[in-house]
C-alpha cells in the first residue's frame, strides 16, 4: 500500500477519535482538540492528492477510498454542530445529496471505464467545509470557556458560514453532474 493510501486510511480512523473526543462532554478542552484531530484529517487530504500526483502513485482505491475519507471526517463534523445547534439540518441534507449523487455517478462511471475527476469547484466547496469546520469548532471552544461575548451570536455565524458551505456544494455538485452527462451512457 503506498503512502497516500495510507494517509487516506489515516484520515478514516480518525474520523471516530475526532467524534469520541468532540461528543464526550466531559472532557476539557474538548473542542480544542477535537480541532488539532480534524486539522490533522484535513492535512492528511492535502497530502495523499499531493503526493499521489506527483509520484504517479494513483490507484483505484485512493480514487474511491480518498473521497470517502474526506466524507466522513466532514459529516461527522457537521453531524457534531447540528446537534449543538450550530448547523441546520438542511444544510447536512444538501451536503449529502450532493455526496450521494455525486458519489453515485462516478460509480455508473467507474463500471463504463470512465473516470470523471474532481473540479475546482469540489475542491473550493471541501477546503470551505474543512477550514469553517474548524473555525467553528474554535470558536465552540471558546465559547464553552464562556469567553465569547455574550453580544456574538455564534449559532447565527457558524450557520451562515456552513450555508456557504451548502451552496458551494450545490455548485460544486451542479458542474459535475454536467460534466458528466456527455461522458456517461445513463441507458445502460
């Protein structure tokens, strides 16, 4: 197994230490590190595409396995501000229907012989998602250290910036569903 592979891997296995830590109410600081894990998550995303183009290291299963990694390390976060209020539960529909469309095309795609690669939209609408997600999750930090002020309405932010993150994703998913249509026999 080569190392963006691994890096992927990496990614999936802490998708439940960030949510064990994140959800465990107990634990000081809890969103603070629960930030340090998903920025770790989010790094490993960075690399594996990196280092798999620039070493030719590009297999079937990063293909698949990478964007499910990145699925469910950003799910489990905004699975995470919904039940603390900070994420309306449209939002979480938009982002996976668009994953689950998306997810289902390449999959027609992949049993014709075609790979439709990610767009430049996927990737702005993943680094949105990644880099709210952890602004939120700062701010959640804080703000349980009561050191926000009482004037900030921070469910109101972290809503606007994850609406953001909806959009982007109706665009992101909009573009590669037409990239798709000349590319994939839907008749079969």
């Amino acid at each position: 197994m080569n190392l963006p592979n691994k890096l992927t891997i990496i990614r999936m296995l802490i998708t439940p230490i960030f949510l064990a830590v994140v959800l465990w109410d107990k634990l000081p600081y809890r969103f603070f590190i629960a930030a340090v894990i998903f920025i770790i998550g989010s790094v490993t995303d960075f690399l594996d595409g990196r280092i798999a183009r620039k070493h030719n290291l590009i297999t079937n299963f990063g293909k698949l396995a990478d964007p499910l990694a990145d699925k469910m390390l950003t799910t489990a976060a905004l699975l995470v501000f919904m039940q603390h209020g900070l994420c309306s539960i449209w939002v979480i529909m938009i982002v996976l229907a668009r994953e689950f469309t998306v997810t289902s095309v390449r999959l027609v795609a992949s049993s014709q012989g075609v790979v439709i690669p990610a767009n430049q939209w996927g990737k702005i609408k993943t680094i949105s998602q990644m880099v709210f997600s952890i602004a939120i999750m700062i701010l959640a930090g804080f703000n349980e250290m009561g050191s926000l002020p009482a004037s900030f309405d921070f469910p109101l932010l972290s809503n606007i910036l994850l609406w953001i993150t909806a959009v982007l994703t109706i665009i992101s998913g909009g573009t590669y569903l037409w990239a798709s249509r000349s590319q994939i026999d839907y008749s079969k």
